[in-house]
C-alpha cells in the first residue's frame, strides 16, 4: 500500500508497507517531506492485522506537532503506535555521527526490517546528515550488503552476519557499526573490533529514543539525556522523548520532565547496568528472578548462541524458571546436559531453570530482538 500524492496531508497518519524495504524506507521519507506522518506496517501480517492497523492510524487523533509514527509492543502484546517530532529524532544525530565516526560520505546499511522504528530512525538519519543508506534485498546479509557500505544499523543479529562474512573473508568497506536492538554479547563486539570495526552499541526504546551508548568502554548516558535510578528503575529525563503513545498498555510513565518505561538498572561512576524490564521478573517459590541476569550468564556458555529465559506458572512455586537455548550459530553445539551441568556452576538455586529447550532459531520481533514468548509458545518450540 503506497499512498499518492493526493492522499498526503499534514497531521495525518499514513500506514506503507511493502517487500521492497529499500522502497518503503524511501516512500516513509518523501511522506515525512510532504508534512505527513509515516508508519511502517509488516507486510509479512494476516490481512486482519493489517486492516486493524489501517483503521487504528486513520482514527488516531495525532498531536499538531507529529513527524514520525512508529509501532511498539516491547517484545509482547498488541502493536501500539508512538507519535514523535522530527526535532526528537534530529537532536541526537550530531552525538551519534560523533560516536560511530559518520559524515555525509558514508553509505549505511539497514538491514532491520522497516516496521521497527530502527529502521526508520536511520533514514531519517540518512537525510539528516546527507548520506546515502542500502537495504538488503533478502533477510540475511550477503557478501554484496557489505562491500562497498562504510557503516551499519543493525541489531547484533545483523552485527552476527557481517562478522561471519568477515571470518570467511569477504571483502567490506566496514568502518562502524551501530548495534540496538538488544544487548550486545561481548565475544561478539570482541570478534568485530578484531576486524577493524568500530563498534557502538546503544540502549534505547522507541517511548525514549536512544538512552546510553557504549563506543568501547561502558554504558553511558547519551549526550544531552539525564539518568536517574528510583527503587532500582530507570528513570530518563531527554528531549528526544515521544509525543504520546496511541493505544492501551503502555509502559510509559511520566513524572514531569522524567519518564520510565519500567527497566531495572543500576548507575556505578556513570555506567549503567541493565537488568531487565521490571515486569518481567518471574517469582518462583518465594524468591524473585531476573530473566536478563539468567540470560547473561547462558549466553556466555560455549554452544549458546542466544537464549530466552521465562517463567510458567506451577501450583506450588508460583512460576517455574525456563530456558530456551538457541544453537544455530554453533557448528557443533554440545548436548543439552553440557549447558545444564554449567548453568548449575554459575547460577543460583532460585535462578536455575527448571524446564528447559533447545532450538535452531528461537522467535523475534521485527527489529531482531528475541520475543518474548507465552507459556505456550515455549511449550511448542522445536
């Protein structure tokens, strides 16, 4: 669905979606010129999702002010669509270019499909800074995406497949990497840098834009954006805070100039620890578990490529701890009882889990990140 010239007016929400994600990136960026508010849908939705959709943004009531609309469900739940300004997005972009190295010269790589707000942040930072930007043709990264690209966006899924492509010595025009998303795994930032990358990572939400960047020696603030942490969650005071947010279940809450979207941290000498959404902790027989402290330690595991911890619910202990263990980047992944024999060695009682499952691929948004899964979903993995 591509609207027409006709169909653009300020103020209003116009939903594209397409296969082409190079086409839709560029059809976001000429409705955002003409005054319109662009929002990227996921052609890969059944027909009533998408009709859903539709209706949703044409009956949104969207703020004067709205540049930009992007959906967010975290990692469950119903899409919701948050409106923000063009001003949000481009206050960040110079302290960006200054950390990943950028100029007007360089030529981006978005492989993150464009329903995530990723993608269209790097657009939009694309035009900002003058740029050009490529998308992949096909879901995964070929030797083609990188060899004459000087810097990605990505997710560490992505930062993954270029860095394979790099070990099989495909020849890149690589010089940085932007990586959101999800946590990056230190042996995966090591593996870049070893190849000349530079690497930034950065934590972020789409309610808040991006929150800390980490080029190499920590998690920090990002330029301009305050960190503050109350009864161990996150607290973020930052223009580049999101108009509002259309829809039911938003984990945004304000307090004046501050607002949370419920993440658990901890701020030592100006680094800043993450430790999981506050409503994802699982209590399981008196005792509470984070899930992002338990993946940490699985995915530094020989054999563990990624790995998704919840918890389902038991008549006694409340919930049970389980893992799910991803092994597809791993030639030769060890048996299951390997994993557990070192779990065991490394995590406590309360945070070993109880069920376990392995999988080639476990779930993911559109951005890249794990999704988190119901008890069901987790039963029927395979």
């Amino acid at each position: 669905m591509t609207p027409t010239d006709g169909d653009i007016s300020p103020h209003r929400i116009r939903v594209v979606k397409g296969r082409d994600h190079g086409h839709v990136l560029r059809e976001a960026l000429s409705i955002r010129r003409k005054g319109g508010v662009p929002l990227v849908g996921d052609e890969r939705w059944s027909e009533a999702r998408w009709n859903s959709l539709v209706k949703r943004a044409s009956e949104a009531r969207v703020p004067s002010q709205a540049a930009w609309a992007a959906l967010t469900s975290g990692t469950t739940g119903e899409p919701r669509i948050v409106v923000r300004t063009q001003h949000s997005w481009d206050i960040s972009y110079p302290g960006l270019n200054r950390l990943a190295k950028i100029g007007s010269e360089d030529l981006m790589l978005i492989p993150v499909h464009p329903v995530s707000s990723m993608a269209t942040y790097a657009a939009s930072h694309a035009e900002f800074t003058g740029f050009r930007f490529h998308v992949p043709r096909t879901r995964r990264i070929v030797p083609d995406d990188i060899a004459q690209t000087t810097v990605m966006h990505g997710t560490p899924w992505h930062l993954r497949d270029v860095v394979d492509l790099l070990d099989a010595g495909h020849p890149t025009a690589l010089k940085s990497a932007i990586v959101g998303g999800d946590r990056l795994p230190a042996p995966l930032r090591v593996r870049a840098e070893d190849h000349g990358l530079h690497v930034v990572s950065y934590f972020g939400a789409a309610e808040l834009s991006l929150v800390a960047a980490d080029a190499g020696d920590g998690l920090r603030a990002f330029p301009g954006v305050d960190l503050e942490i109350r009864d161990g969650i996150l607290w973020v005071r930052t223009s580049q805070r999101a108009l509002a947010v259309l829809g039911t279940g938003s984990g945004l809450r304000a307090d004046g100039p501050w607002a949370t979207v419920g993440d658990r941290a901890r701020l030592n000498d100006g680094l800043l620890e993450l430790h999981g959404r506050d409503d994802d902790a699982i209590l399981t027989a008196g005792a509470t578990v984070i899930p992002a402290e338990v993946e940490d330690v699985l995915n530094s595991m020989p054999g563990v490529s990624a790995s998704l911890v919840l918890g389902i619910p038991n008549g006694r202990a409340g919930h049970l701890v389980a893992a799910a263990i991803e092994t597809n980047r791993i030639e030769s992944p060890p048996p299951l009882t390997s994993i557990q024999d070192m779990a065991r060695r490394h995590l406590t009682p309360a945070q070993l889990p109880r069920l376990w499952k392995t999988c080639e691929y476990l779930p993911r948004t559109g951005v890249g990140k794990i999704r988190r899964l119901s008890p069901e979903e987790f039963q029927a993995l395979r």
